[in-house]
C-alpha cells in the first residue's frame, strides 16, 4: 500500500511509520511548514507538503496514495486549557481535517482508506457505565472536540473511502504519552492514587496500536469508530498498585481531586478523573486478537529497558 501519514513526527506517528515501512508499505508523510524532513525512523519516507492552517496542500506528490492514517493535532495534555489552547486543539483536529478531507476529495484517485486518531475522551466522565462504540457522546470539551473531529474524517465516505476513527484509550510507554507523567511521582517516592481511585482506566500499549493500525488498514469490515482499548479496563487503585509494584516504589499519597483541579483545570477532571470502562466491541466483532490484556504484563513490557 502506498500510506500518507499526518502528524509522523509524533508518539504514535514515530512508531507507526517505522513499522508499516518496515511491513513494506510505501510510506509519504504530510510535512508542515516547519516540520523536521526527516525523523529517526522515515528517513525514506516520501514528502507531501501541506499546511492546514494556510489550506495548503501538494495534491500531485499526494495523487495515488491507497491510505491516509491521520494523527494530526495540538497535544492534549501540553499546558492548561485556556481559550487560546482550546481552539489550537479543535483548529488542529477539526478544521484540519476539514482541510485534508476535501483536498483528497480532489485528487484523480483519493485513497480507499482513512484511519483516523480519536480518543475515548468522546464518551466523557461515565462512572461504572459499559461503553461501546453505540454509546452516546459526552459533554464535556473533549468529547465535543471529538465528536466533531470524528465527523469530519467520516466525510471521506463521500468519495467513497472506508473511514475507521481510533478511539485510543491511554496508551502505556516508558517514552512517551501518559504513562512518563504518572510514574514521575511514583519514582520520587510521592505516587498515589488520583482522587478516589475509582475511576476506570481503559488502556493499550503502543505495539497494540501498531498492531491495530495494521488491522483496522487490512481488514474491510471494521468502519466507522473503534474502541482502541484492550478489553480489561482497570479503575484507577488498581493501576496505581500494579505501577508501583511494577516500579518497586510506594504507593501512598494520594492526589486529592481538587488538589489536581487547581494544578491542572479543566484538563484534571478530563483526562485524570474521567471514568471511562471501555469496551472493544468492533474490534472483538470483527476478530482481532490481542497482544496484551494483562495490566501486569503490559507495564512490565512498558518499563522494560
Ligand atoms: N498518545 C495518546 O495516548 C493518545 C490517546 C488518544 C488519542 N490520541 C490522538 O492520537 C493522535 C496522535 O497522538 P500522539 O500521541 O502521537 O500525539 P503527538 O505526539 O502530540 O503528535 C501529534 C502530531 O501532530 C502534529 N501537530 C502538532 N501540532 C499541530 C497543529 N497545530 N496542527 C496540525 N498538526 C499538528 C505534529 O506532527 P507533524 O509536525 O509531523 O505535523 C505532532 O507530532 C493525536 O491526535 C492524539 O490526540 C493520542
């Protein structure tokens, strides 16, 4: 397959184009207006020039592609989610997808396929509820946010792509994503759980996004949003008790929640206190076995040098 990659630089877009070149796919990547030309694992890949907040894009280095994997946008969890911040998160998913949508609509032969970045965020802070992909959106910021990124990558089904939306859960690395920031107070001695530690946790680790990436790309069936989370969610306590075993730290002082409201703001209750039991309904459906279920192991295999 020939695949544009959006936002290659990135965590995820660092794993994953080593490892679909390393598959053999042909791999070209969207370059903004200041982003490196080359990263340590796409030194071959291809260059389309785009600048979603210019609307430009190279439509004739684009032309032919078979995929597009989008993960484009502002990082989540970079600074306090003031109203400037707000709208770089929604601008860089929203209206960029936007932008790329329709310019691949233009093309002589747009890709057949969109994989496309979401988050679990889209569900919003849901206590003990079950929630698969026909569960209703959240209200907060986040799920608003992608909701609507969600229905403009959906807009490739109008030149007829099959358009698959990842709603990633947490993602558990050593290098990089979340799991970094949790464990720093942890290995200082200071770690805990985060206010009452009965908020679920659904999560993956990074060669199970490689992993699915690929699946969600070969496998026909699977459109629309797909839980990206393993099928075993854990509330929070019990994260905290198996990442200070995996550490071989403590585990005693609790973050109290207002304590992380005022550090944090909005982005607190999002993104540390939202419970969110997740459940991977259409990748099960649609067969797809996973690497890694066990907490345990998947930190283990994270910290593992
Ligand atoms: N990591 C997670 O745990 C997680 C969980 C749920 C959802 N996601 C979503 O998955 C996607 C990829 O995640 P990631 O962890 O790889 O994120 P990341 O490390 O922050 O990378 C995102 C990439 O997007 C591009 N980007 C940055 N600012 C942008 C802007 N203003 N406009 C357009 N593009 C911009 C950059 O790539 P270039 O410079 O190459 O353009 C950046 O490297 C993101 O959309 C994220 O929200 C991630």
């Amino acid at each position: 397959m020939r695949i544009l990659i959006s936002g290659s630089t990135g965590f995820l877009g660092t794993a994953l184009i080593g490892a679909l070149a390393g598959e053999g796919h042909a791999v070209a990547r969207l370059v903004r207006p200041g982003t490196a030309r080359r990263n340590a694992a796409g030194d071959r890949a291809q260059i389309v020039a785009w600048d979603p907040a210019g609307n430009q894009f190279d439509a004739a280095a684009a032309e032919g592609a078979d995929a597009l994997l989008h993960l484009a946008g502002a990082s989540i969890a970079d600074g306090r989610w003031n109203a400037a911040r707000k709208d770089l998160l929604r601008t860089s998913r929203i209206d960029a997808t936007r932008h790329l949508i329709g310019a691949l609509a233009k093309l002589q032969r747009p890709p057949r396929v969109i994989v496309a970045a979401s988050a679990i965020g889209f569900y919003g802070d849901r206590g003990d509820e079950a929630l698969t992909e026909t569960s209703a959106p959240g209200n907060d910021f986040l799920a608003g946010l992608c909701r609507e990124w969600e229905a403009e990558a959906a807009r490739g089904a109008d030149f007829g792509a099959r358009v698959v939306s990842l709603r990633f859960g947490i993602i558990l690395a050593a290098h990089g994503g979340a799991l970094p920031r949790m464990a720093l107070p942890f290995k200082l001695g200071a770690g805990g759980r985060l206010g009452n530690g009965l908020q679920w946790m659904s999560w993956l680790t990074l060669p199970e996004v490689v992993h699915i990436v690929q699946f969600a790309l070969a496998t026909p069936q699977l459109t629309g949003p797909v839980n990206a989370v393993t099928p075993n969610p854990v509330r929070n306590a019990e994260f905290t008790r198996v990442l200070a075993r995996t550490l071989h730290r403590p585990a005693i002082f609790p973050a109290p929640a207002f304590a992380l409201r005022l550090a944090l703001g909005e982005m607190a209750d999002a993104l540390l206190l939202a419970s969110q039991n997740v459940m991977p309904s259409r990748l099960a459906d649609a067969g797809y076995h996973f690497l890694r279920t066990d907490l345990a192991e998947a930190l283990a295999d994270a910290f593992r040098k």
